[in-house]
C-alpha cells in the first residue's frame, strides 16, 4: 500500500529549505502539500487585507512551483484542526509535518492538532528551525527560559550551529482524488494599499538575489538614511516564510562585509523577540515590563489618535512615515520606531493602539516582531533605556538631512527649502500661505514634560 504524508504549510510558504516538506516526502510514496485557510486566524484578529493580499501572491506562487515538480497545492478552508483531520483520512496520511511556531496561537495550534490527529491513530511531526534560523528556546542564559537583553542573546545566537540549507524539491507527488478549494487571487482583494509590495517564493528570491549583490554591502552605512530607502525590504518575505532565514544568514555570511555582518544581526533582532514572545505569550498585549502607566486610551485621545493615523500631527516626518505605511502597507524601520515614540511616549497613548494599527496595515505585520517592537519603544519591553523619547526634529535632521523622505510622502510640503522642510512652522506667514498643512499638534516640550511627570509618578 502507498504511504501519504502531509506537509502542512503556514508561516513557511516556499520550497527552498524546507525541512517539513523534505520530511514528509521522505516520510511517503505521496504527499499532500496543504495549506488551510483558517478561520481561527480571522477571529483572532491577525488577517489584514494587505496580507491577505500577499497571501494569495505567495499561495499562487506555491502552487505554481509544486505544478513544475509534477505535485499542486491543496488549499481548504474552515478550522486547521478539522480540515487537516479531513485530508489526513482523505488521503490515508499517516503524517502530517508541520513548522513549530513562537506564538501562543501557534502553540495552541499545534497542541490541538497533535491530539486530534493521535486520537485518528496518526502523527503530527514538528519541525524546528524552518520559522526562524535558532529555534526560540535553543539558546538561554543561566536560570531563565530566555533572553530579556540582546546583545547577549545575540552573541549566543551567532555562535550556534546552523542546520544545512536544504534544496528545493525535484518532484512531488500528489495523490489523485484529494479535492481543492479555488486559490484565493489578489485581484479580488479589497482595502489593500496602492503601493503594496509582490509576494510570493520567486519574488522575494530575486529580491534577495538582488540584494545581496548590490545593496547589501552599504546596509552599515545606509540603513538609517530614511529617503535612500536602502534596506532589504525583505521582511513580508520572512513574515510569510517565502524566504528561509537560515538560507539567508547561510548566504549574507559567504561574503562577510560590514554591510553582511549588519545584517544578520537583524536577523538576529527578528528571532530575540521570537523567543522573547514564545517565553512570554502574555508579552502580545500586556507590559513585558510594567512602568504602571496609566496611558491616554484610544477614546480619551480620539483626535490626536486621528490625526496620527492619518499623517496630520504636523511633525512632517512623524506624518510622512504614516503616510508611507497607508500608501504601501510597510515603512521604513527609523520611521517606525519614530512614529511609534510620537504616539506612547509624546501622546502618551497607549502603545497597544499603535501596534494595532500597525498590525491593520503592515505587510509585514507579525505579532512578535510588532507587539514588541512597540513595546521597545515604549519603555515597556526590553530597551534598557526605557524612558528615551525620540524628538522627531531632531532625529529628522539626522536621517533625513535633505527632506527628500519628507517631501515624498507629504507633497504639501514639496517645495519648503530644506531648512524649514522638518518645521514648516518657522516659516514666515507669507511663505507659509497655500500650504495646506496643520500647526504641531502638541509642543514637544508639553510631551515631554508629561511623559516625564508619568513616569516619574509611576
Ligand atoms: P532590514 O533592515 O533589511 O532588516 C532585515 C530583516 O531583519 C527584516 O526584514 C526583519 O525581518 C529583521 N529586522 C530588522 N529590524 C528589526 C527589528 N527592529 N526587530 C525585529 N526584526 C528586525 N518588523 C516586522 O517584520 N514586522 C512587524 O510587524 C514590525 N513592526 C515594527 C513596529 C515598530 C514600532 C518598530 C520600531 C519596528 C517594527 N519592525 C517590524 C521591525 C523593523 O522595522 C522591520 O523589520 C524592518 O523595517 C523591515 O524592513 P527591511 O526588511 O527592509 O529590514
């Protein structure tokens, strides 16, 4: 009797490096190649049009490469659990070979999933090492179950063994008879933004191609250079798993520049709150590390909330890089991380409406990545210096020096000379008539003060 094995994808939608679907091949004379659609993902909030529209790229593309190796993609949707018990007794699958995931979500997931399938007398296979290039866990300090601090975490991290890139697939074989439900097509996606990036395995290979030939050499020296928009733009890429992080660091350290060495050491930011949050789950929406803050809430602060979320707070870079995120569904990370002081620590709202609406538009939005950046940068996470605040004039002079970033995303302020682009409101009135563009919508110093008075109270 032929043996059938599935590989179950979700945040891993690629066919390079692939340890489950390797596995489940090995594992049988077929596979199941399935993707669920699940509706628990929906219900908890993580769908967003702008993923969900890269989404269907990446699942388009998935399909397309497993029909070039003779196989196809079986996509269901309703409850993962259900649907995978469903095709694993379709298809007689003894197996079925997942990734393991840092969320609580994904452990929830995988803990209902092993049980349903061991009650059908089947097995689930996890797979470490395919999310995230050292699993979270792998590496610990002495007495906790992970690190709270980086760059410790990051030398331990550097110094642990890699598994080997595994290559694509040649052939799949699909077991006939195993129905499809029709791939959901971009195109029939609405809300999205207008600049919204490609998705798909191919995509993001010529994208990291690209970058690794050029590009990645000056990563050092230009990461933070806000309108030469000089980093990777890899990250819906590592969100949806189109690209291997281990293949990555494999390929960024053959060359071993300053520019390589930089960027590995994202790498290596993305996988320390990947184990920060598998620690910690609670980390999602409560304090990593309380300040006792009694923030303004989305309704108590509903106009300054507004005015962030639509790009009019008057701080042209703060409003430029809202702008930039409605218009492409990413930003640039000195953007977000200065955006994101503006609203926790100048506003003083409460960091979870931030990361909300990241998370409602961001391609790349990831709840460990998201949730505790936000928390980075409001003080509540694992910035050891949790009280700076970031003051948007002056760190827009640094990384924006000649307004070009500015005057991309705010044309209002497309003819302002360089010396006033970052505080239009040291025009003169004449110069600043027919531009139509608000007045700060708070002083920095009344922020400052009342951040300080909050803190200081707490
Ligand atoms: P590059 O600079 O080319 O870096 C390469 C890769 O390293 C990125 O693709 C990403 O996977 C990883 N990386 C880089 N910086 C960080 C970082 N600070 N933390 C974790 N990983 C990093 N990143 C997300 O992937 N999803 C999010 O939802 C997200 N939300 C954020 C929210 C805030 C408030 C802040 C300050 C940062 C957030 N980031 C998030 C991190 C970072 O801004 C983005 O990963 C980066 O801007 C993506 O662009 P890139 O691919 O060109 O990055």
């Amino acid at each position: 009797m032929k043996k059938t094995a599935i590989a179950l994808f979700t945040g891993d939608l690629r066919l390079h490096d692939h340890p489950p679907l390797r596995a489940a091949i090995a594992a049988g004379d077929r596979v199941v190649p399935l993707f669920v659609d699940d509706d628990r993902v929906r219900a908890a909030g993580f769908d967003a049009p702008n993923r969900r529209a890269f989404l269907a790229d990446c699942l388009a593309d998935l399909d397309a490469g497993l029909r070039a190796r003779g196989g196809r993609l079986v996509l269901r949707r309703g409850d993962l659990v259900e649907q995978v018990c469903r095709v694993a007794a379709e298809a007689e699958a003894a197996e079925v070979h997942l990734a393991a995931g840092p969320t609580a979500f994904a452990h929830a997931r995988e803990d209902r999933l092993r049980r349903a399938l061991e009650a059908d007398g089947r097995r689930l296979v996890v797979h470490d090492a395919v999310v995230t290039a050292v699993p979270p866990g792998a590496v610990t300090p002495a007495g906790s179950d992970h690190f709270a601090v980086f760059t410790p975490y990051h030398r331990r991290w550097a110094d642990h063994p890699l598994r080997e890139v595994l290559a694509a697939p040649r052939s799949v074989r699909v077991p006939e008879g195993v129905e499809s439900a029709d791939l959901p097509r971009r195109a029939d996606v609405g809300g999205t933004s207008e600049g919204l990036a490609k998705g798909g395995e191919e995509e993001g290979r010529k994208r990291f191609t690209a970058w690794l030939r050029g590009g990645i050499a000056d990563y050092e020296a230009l990461h933070d250079d806000m309108a030469g928009d000089a980093t990777s733009r890899l990250s819906p890429h590592l969100h949806f798993g189109t690209l291997s992080p281990t293949e990555l660091i494999h390929r960024a350290t053959r060359t071993g520049g300053p520019g390589e060495e930089a960027f590995v050491r994202q790498l290596c930011w993305r996988e320390f709150h990947q184990q920060v949050l598998a620690a910690r789950p609670g980390a999602a929406s409560a304090d990593y590390r309380t300040k006792n803050d009694r923030w303004r809430s989305e309704r108590s602060a509903k106009d300054d909330v507004e005015a962030w979320r639509e790009g009019r707070t008057g701080y042209p870079v703060v409003d430029a890089g809202m702008r930039q995120l409605r218009h492409e569904g990413w930003m640039h990370n000195r953007a977000r991380l200065l955006t994101a002081s503006f609203l926790a620590k100048t506003l003083y709202v409460d960091w979870r409406v931030g990361a909300r609406h990241f998370l409602d538009l961001l391609v790349d939005g990831d709840v460990a990545n998201n949730q505790l950046n936000w928390q980075w940068m409001a003080g509540t996470g694992t910035d050891s210096r949790p009280n700076r605040v970031l003051n948007p004039v002056t760190q827009a002079k640094r990384y924006d020096p000649e307004g070009a970033y500015v005057r991309r995303w705010v044309p209002e302020l497309a003819d302002v000379e360089a010396k006033f682009v970052h505080e239009p409101w040291k025009l003169k009135d004449r110069d600043r008539s027919g531009i139509d563009y608000p007045d700060p919508l708070i002083d920095l110093p009344d922020g400052l003060a009342r951040f300080k008075a909050a803190r200081g109270a707490a």
